[in-house]
C-alpha cells in the first residue's frame, strides 16, 4: 500500500508541473504553433515553465523508483486520475470552468481507476 501513495504522489507531483506550464505560457502571451516557434527563448526563460519541468522531472524520478516495486501494467492506467488532480488544480489555480459533461466523463475515468487499484 504504501508503494501505491508513492505512486499516487508521482501524478499528483507530474499534474502539478502542468498546471505550472500552463500558467507559464499564459504569462508569455504566445498563443499558436508558429509564434511558440519564433519565441522559444522567451519560452524557456519564463520561470514557471521551468519550475513546471523541474516538477516533471521530480514525478519522473518518483515515477522511476515506483517502476522498480510494481508492474507497469499495473501503474500505468492510474496516470489516468491525474486527470482529476489537473482538471482541480486547474480550478483553484487557473480559475477554469468545468463542464458536468467533463466531470461525468472524469467520474468514469476515475471508476475505472479505482477498479484497478482494488486488486491491490
């Protein structure tokens, strides 16, 4: 169980990186493909899309220890609740609106989720 809360924390640390990265680009005001492009450098200088990488590759290594303790098989489909986690974070930190259509299709994630880790 408690390589599980290890694993739960490596998604829960991975969904806080793309919260981190959204509100990184929404700070530097590039919107489209082509002017991402023309301004990589103010891309990867904004500081909370650096903060949101250095996030990711803490979750990764988080995410490298769990793989050495449980099937992949297994861990695999719980990245799936990060769905959850990102769609809140998105809430409370970016002040997003969610649909019920997109709550009653994350519920379903979440279900299947859970049946998952009932085997545990």
């Amino acid at each position: 169980m408690d390589i599980l809360i290890i694993v739960l924390a490596s998604i829960l640390i991975g969904s806080l990186g793309q919260i981190a990265l959204k509100y990184g680009m929404i700070r530097t005001k590039i919107v489209g493909t082509r002017e991402i492009v023309k301004n990589l450098f103010k891309v990867f200088t904004n500081f909370y899309i650096l903060l949101g990488i250095a996030i990711f590759a803490a979750s990764s290594f988080v995410w490298l220890y769990s793989m050495t303790r449980l099937d992949i098989s297994f861990m695999y489909p719980l990245v799936s609740i990060g769905y959850l986690f990102v769609t809140l974070f998105a809430i409370i930190f970016l002040k997003e609106r969610v649909s019920l259509k997109r709550w009653a299709g994350l519920s379903l994630i979440i279900i299947g989720s859970l049946l998952i880790m009932v085997g545990v």
